[in-house]
C-alpha cells in the first residue's frame, strides 16, 4: 500500500504543472476530520518555526516535502489525541488566486480517523522504589481515560521528580510498549511504562 500511495503522489506531481515562479501554501483542506477540527490542525501545523506555510515553493521536491510536513503534523494531532491508526490516505494539489490575496497553491488532504484509543490496564516494568499504587496516585492518566501524549508525558515528568527526590537523579523512564486490544467494541489495550533506576 506504501508502494501505491508513492507511486500515486509521484504521478499527481509530475501531472503538475512546473511552477515558473515560487509560490506559497495559500489554502488547507481538510476531509474526513470528523473529531479533530480543522481550525486545531492548522495551528499545529502553523506553530513551529519551520511553518511550512511560511515559505514559497519553487519545484516540485519543495511542494512533496512541505506536504510531507504537513502530514507529519496532522498525524501528531491525532497521535496526542488518542487517535494512534489515524491515516491520511491521499492528497490533492490545486492552485488557487484569490482575489483579496496572492496566488499558492492549494492542498486537499484525505483523513481516515479510525478508533479512539481508551487505556485499559497500565503496567509498570523496572519499578521497585515504588508500589503501583503510588506510582498510579501521582499520574493523572487512568484507566478508561482516551491516552494524551502530553499528559502522560507529564506524568512521567512528574515520576522523574519523585526518583530525584529519593536520591536517583539519572533514573529514566519512558512509554515502552502500547498493546493494542480488539475484544470489546471499545478501541483500547495496555499501557507498559518502562524505569531504569540508577
């Protein structure tokens, strides 16, 4: 599928016309963003300081790779939402000349959401300074909640905190492994949390 989709963008580029001049992303659609809106996508995509949006584009490696970006940063969206098998399935060129702006081009993307991920059990490996119920006391992830990357990512910033409090400032810990689970029609699995304590 990997190979297809390639194949497919090369030939939408070189269907393309060359541009003679250099112009910017002027337009973003979006299709099939049912749970995550539009208006969220484009401010992460428009935050960074390598703003794709910010930049003419002079050939066709420019627009494959601003595109590129750009779908690195609407799957991070999804990712921190819990939409961990959300996929954009294509996309669409355009160039559009709006009369109160300049000339750019325009690009369609085609996103395909798929399940939310719920966390269902979340286990410990490598702790042994703390119990499981401590460990669970300070994190504001739970079970049942939809997984947010930054939260969790906080949370273990927190733990951190509590290691460096008992004397291990090199202690590190990171998400392990996320195991998915299809047996209910709740989309969900486990959540291992890995520590080295040093």
């Amino acid at each position: 599928p990997h190979m297809t989709r390639a194949c497919c963008v090369l030939m939408l580029l070189l269907t393309f016309p060359a541009p003679l001049f250099s112009y910017p992303v002027a337009r973003l659609i979006f299709r099939g963003n049912e749970h995550v809106q539009s208006p969220q996508l484009i401010e992460a995509i428009t935050e960074e300081p390598d703003n794709p949006l910010a930049h003419d584009i002079a050939n066709h490696s420019e627009l494959l790779l601003a595109t590129q970006h750009i779908e690195d940063r609407i799957l991070k969206v999804y990712s921190g939402a819990g939409y961990l098998h959300a996929a954009i399935d294509s996309f669409q060129v355009g160039f559009v000349t709006p009369g109160d702006s300049t000339h750019g081009y325009q690009l369609t993307f085609f996103i395909r959401e798929r399940l939310q991920y719920h966390i269902r059990t979340i286990t410990f490996s490598g702790v042994t300074l703390f119990s499981t119920s401590d460990l669970m006391a300070s994190m504001s992830t739970a079970t049942g909640m939809v997984l947010d990357e930054l939260v969790l990512k906080a949370d273990i910033d927190r733990i951190l905190t509590l290691y460096e409090q008992r004397g291990y400032p090199l202690a590190h810990m990171q998400l392990a492994a996320i195991t998915p689970s299809y047996d209910s029609a709740t989309h969900g699995g486990v959540l291992d949390i890995r520590s080295e304590e040093h």
